[in-house]
C-alpha cells in the first residue's frame, strides 16, 4: 500500500469533470480520479477547512459513526477495473474491525473529515499513476466556488436575498466557465 495525500481538486478540459488529485507522499506519482461535481464541491470545502451549517453527506456519516462508537481508520483506493476505480473504509468497532465498500470520492471525504490515512494499492498506483511536475494538473476555480458556496449560504441564513442573488449568479458563472475550460 501507498500513502498518499489529497493535493487538490481540478477540471478535467476535456470531459468537462472534476478529478481528485492524489500525490504519493514518498515519491513523485499523481493519482487523478474523476469524481462529481458534488463530491468535488465537499472535497475542496474539506480540503479548504470550510463548513456549511447543515451537515453535507460525509458530515452526517462521520457524525453517524461517531454515536455508533465507530472509528474509522484509513481509506484505501483498492483496485481499478474497467476505469472504475473502487475503495473500502476501514472501520475499527466495538465487533471488531470491519470494512465497507464506497466510492473513493465518499472515502476521501469522509476520511479528510476524520484525518485518517489514505492508501492507494500498488497495482493501482502503478495502473493509473502520472509521473511528473503538479504545475502540470491544471488548477481549477472550485476553491473560490467552494468560498463563495459558503457565503451564499450565510447571506441566505441572514436574509440577504440581494446578496445571496448576486453570490448564486457569480457561482454559475464560475461553474460555467469551469465546464468550458
């Protein structure tokens, strides 16, 4: 298994998607998986230390866990197979150890939100991996969506519609531009 860290979240130009970046943490491999739009959106709001609110979907099986007496302990991007890539959550309970199925993007979310590891296997890393310089990932404008997300959310809390209306149309046309990239 590689340790890997979450460097970033970007658009992909040319399918017009959002890709997790993963860097190994001892040697020079990027790992880009494609995600949603959605997931991408939580993973920079985690990734940025940002909060909504209202709980967001990692939110809610982090705090689901938690009552449960459920910890978990690391995430690992397990295997790629007809470019789908697959991850288990590994959980310690009080039955023991267990792991779940789940979509890399909800591992790494929930486990940036639980400041756990990420592995990636081998055969993975060696599959899919791009060896290189990151100033050859293009950077995209989710963080400043993510941001300004936030502060349409706390203009909406506040009653400013006016404000709100302006964030909302800012964020569109950020998202739009995104998709044209």
């Amino acid at each position: 298994m590689i340790a890997v860290e979450v460097t970033g979240v970007s658009v992909c130009p040319p399918y017009q998607g959002y890709v997790v970046i993963l860097r190994e943490k001892e040697g020079e491999r990027w790992l880009p998986i494609f995600i949603g739009a959605a997931e991408a959106q939580a993973i920079s709001l985690l990734l940025q230390d940002l909060h909504y609110s209202r709980p967001l979907t990692f939110d809610l099986f982090h705090s689901l866990l938690r009552v449960s007496h459920a910890q978990v302990s690391q995430i690992t991007v397990t295997e790629l197979k007809d470019n789908t890539f697959y991850a288990l959550i590994d959980l310690k309970t009080t039955n023991g150890d267990q792991q779940i199925d789940a979509r890399p993007s909800d591992a790494i979310a929930l486990a940036l939100k639980s400041k756990v590891p990420i592995m990636v296997a081998d055969e993975v890393m060696k599959a899919a991996a791009i060896i290189g310089d990151r100033s050859e990932v293009q950077p995209s404008s989710l963080d400043e969506i993510a941001s300004l997300n936030k502060q349409l959310q706390q203009a909406l809390e506040t009653e400013a519609y006016e404000e709100a209306a302006r964030l909302r149309d800012l964020i569109k046309e950020l998202e739009k531009k995104e998709h044209l990239r």
